[in-house]
C-alpha cells in the first residue's frame, strides 16, 4: 500500500508545483488508484483546500477544477443537456456513488490511464486542459504526452454546437471496460473516441466523410467497419484484441444508430 | 501531524500519522461499524458520510478530513434501526457484514431520491457487494421500507 512521510494541503498552486517539483512526492487526487500502488511518497499534496472542486459554466465554456468529482459532472443538468446525457452515461458505470464521489476529474485525465471512460468521454468533446506551467493545450495533445511534474488545474469544455453518445462493454457490472466508444458530431463532422483498447483513448475522425451523407443503417455499418479497420486494439486479462476490434465495430455502429435517434 | 475530525458531532483532535487512512482513524476511535472489505474501493463495506456524502473511508486520508464532519452508522442509530428492521424482516442480513456499507448508502440514496425507482435503486447500490444475499432480498426490504414512508404497512405486517 502507499505510504506517505508527509502531508500538505497546499495554500497556493506554486506551492503545490514548487513541492511536486521533488520525484518523490505525489499530487493527491481521489487517491483510489495511488493508494493501490506500492510507492514510497515522500509528501502527500492534497489540492483540496484550493477551491478547485467546482464546475463554473460561462456563455462559451464549462470550467472544471481538477478536484471536481466524477459524481457532480453526473449530476450537472447544464452538462448533461450539453452532452444529451453521454457524460452521466460514461460515468455511471464506474464502481459506486461512493466512489465517484471520490474520483477526481484532475486525477483521472491526468492519469491518461488506458482503461478511463473520462478520456474517452473528454476526447470526444471540444476539451483544452489547463496546466500550471504549460498553459491551456487540446486535450487530445495533452493525452498523447508523457507524464510530467506539471499540475492539472482545470479541464475546458468549449459549448461548440455537437451531439455525442457514449457506450461502453464490461464484463460485469462495475468492472473496468473492456471498451469505450464516444462518438460526436459537430456539423457535418464527426468523430469515434476508442479507449481501453485497452492503450490509451484514440481519436478516429470520419475522413471518408461517411456519416456526412447522413445517418442511416448503411452509413453506420460502414462508418463502424470504417472505425474497426483504423483501431489498434491489444489483449490483456479482460479480452483479446480480436474481441475489443469486434467490440469497436457493434458499439460505433450502436452508437451511430442513437445519434441518430434509434432506440436500441 | 495534528487534525480535529468531527465524528459524529463530536469533535476528535488527535496526532495521526500522514498516510493514516480515515477507516482505521475511525475504527481506532470507536467507530466498529466501518468494516475493512476490500480496500481496494471496490465493495462499499467501508461506507460514511464526508461532509453529508458517501464516501470510501478506505480510500480517504485521514488527514483530509481534518475540520469535516464524519458520520458513521453509529451515528444514524434512529434513521438506521428502523430502516435495518425492513432489511432484518426480509432475512437479507445473512452474515451481516456488508450491512453497515449498505444501510449508509442506502440511507445516502433515500436523503437524495426519496421514492427511487427499482433501477434506481440497482444503480445507486452498484458499488456495495453482498456476498451472500444475491440483493433480492435487499430490494424486497427497501421496497417495504419506501412504502412504509409512504404510509404503507411494516416489514412485520408485510411478513406476517
């Protein structure tokens, strides 16, 4: 288990930046995954006392402070309208209340963990992360870069026009996915999020311009062999890549149909 | 390092060590209603209230509780009997074990949803895991119990 030597709850972001400047100490963020892990920490740097547990909506954006929990973007009304559900969709399945009231936002997206239903439900909106030192950048750069001593402050979701859905497979319920698929659709252009491939959450846009011709059963079957011929899927302990490729096709394609206003 | 925890209203200013989590502050202090499940975060045995919501105290430092308000079962013992007896009637108990976790979030989903549909319900306790009871009987006494609120009659004369 964790172990930690001290503990701050910072007063300031410099602070907690000059701190998390030292290889052996740690940001605090929900702690359910650092507090699986086996690490000696030297100091513990709680943000919890900065403010930054807050959803702030402006006319153009909504502005999420790192230490929000997963639990108040399932229950933002604003959020969901936006998203026509597909936030609360990708959040509702991750363990319990209890811990989605503890899950950070900062936490998981700065994790850039393979396996996160938030990546692959950020990625497919028009999100910029906030960072201490680097400033904003497109969340899509930000989860292709390697981990760093730079802190999360803020995630920015930009309200560009867009509808979205969200769908995810698990093997039982409250287990980690064995995929996630977000789809969005700005205009006539539109994109698939892959993630749990279970690598990192990818971007596959809709180059052939398939869903532009409209929705329809045909566009969605090819637009989802379309998606399962581009993503690079692996095996672990929760299934093989030949599966999750499978999984990419049924979910795009489902996921296709809902947009356009099927039920299934 | 030092912290005032408010546990069941009544404050508690100790020293602590920085990696002390908040389920062994709790229990060192009385509190045997918070059971060590899985401590992985994953089965809701360790459920109490931070700052009036549900919360893992496995996965909470203790440190960061420092100035909040903590409520364990213990600290429910009315609101608690009386929904435990619909939960008891409904011989959903078995072992016992998860049912401190259970009775918190429950309670939690009743202060935020009180007349919660089924699937309400089933979502809302996903993340506590009963190992003996398969949960239909957990759902038969929350069932009793909302419709008791409602006016409806008791687990007893439900039984009976």
């Amino acid at each position: 288990m964790l172990t930690l030597k001290d503990y701050v709850r910072a007063e300031s972001l410099t602070q907690a930046y000059e701190l998390n400047q030292k290889k052996s100490n740690r940001i605090l963020g929900g702690m359910l995954w650092l507090k699986m892990t086996h690490l000696p920490v030297q100091t513990g740097i709680d943000l919890s006392g900065l403010r930054l547990n807050t959803i702030e909506e402006t006319p153009d954006e909504f502005l999420i402070g790192c230490m929000t929990p997963l639990r108040d973007l399932e229950l933002h009304q604003e959020l969901n309208r936006y998203t026509q559900g597909a936030v609360r969709e990708s959040l509702r399945h991750i363990v319990g209340v209890q811990f989605r009231n503890l899950a950070t936002v900062g936490g998981s997206t700065f994790g850039r963990f393979g396996f996160s239903d938030v990546l692959t439900m950020l990625m497919a909106l028009d999100t910029d992360v906030e960072l201490y030192s680097g400033g904003i950048l497109s969340l899509a750069q930000f989860a292709a870069m390697a981990p760093d001593r730079d802190i999360l402050i803020r995630i920015r979701i930009k309200k560009t026009p867009r509808k979205s859905v969200y769908l995810s497979h698990r093997n039982s319920q409250t287990d980690l996915p064995v995929l996630t698929c977000a789809l969005s659709g700005c205009g006539s252009k539109f994109q698939a999020v892959i993630g749990a491939r279970p690598g990192r959450a990818v971007r596959i846009p809709d180059e052939q311009r398939i869903l532009s011709e409209g929705i329809t059963s045909n566009t969605a079957d090819r637009f989802a062999e379309y998606v399962s011929r581009q993503i690079v899927t692996g095996t672990n302990m929760r299934a093989s890549a030949d599966y999750r490729r499978h999984l990419a096709e049924v979910l795009t394609r489902r996921a296709v149909l809902t947009m356009g206003g099927e039920r299934l | 390092m030092k912290v005032g925890i408010y546990v069941n209203g009544k404050k508690i200013a100790t020293d602590i060590a920085p990696d002390l989590l908040l389920i062994d502050f709790l229990r060192n202090h009385g509190c045997k209603s918070v059971k060590r499940g899985c401590e992985t975060g994953n089965c809701g045995l360790c459920t109490v209230f931070l700052e009036d919501k549900p919360v893992l105290s496995c996965a909470v430092p203790a440190a960061r509780a420092d100035r909040c308000q903590v409520v364990t079962l213990e600290g429910l013992q009315e609101e608690a009997a009386e929904f435990g007896a619909f939960i008891a009637d409904q011989g959903a108990e078995q072992c016992g074990f998860c049912n401190p976790g259970l009775l918190m979030n429950a309670i939690a989903l009743f202060r935020e949803n009180p007349d919660p549909a089924e699937d309400e319900i089933r979502e809302y306790l996903a993340g506590n895991l009963c190992r003996c009871s398969g949960y239909e009987g957990q759902l038969r006494g929350m069932r009793t119990y909302l419709d008791f609120k409602k006016g409806g009659k008791t687990g007893h004369e439900v039984c009976e």
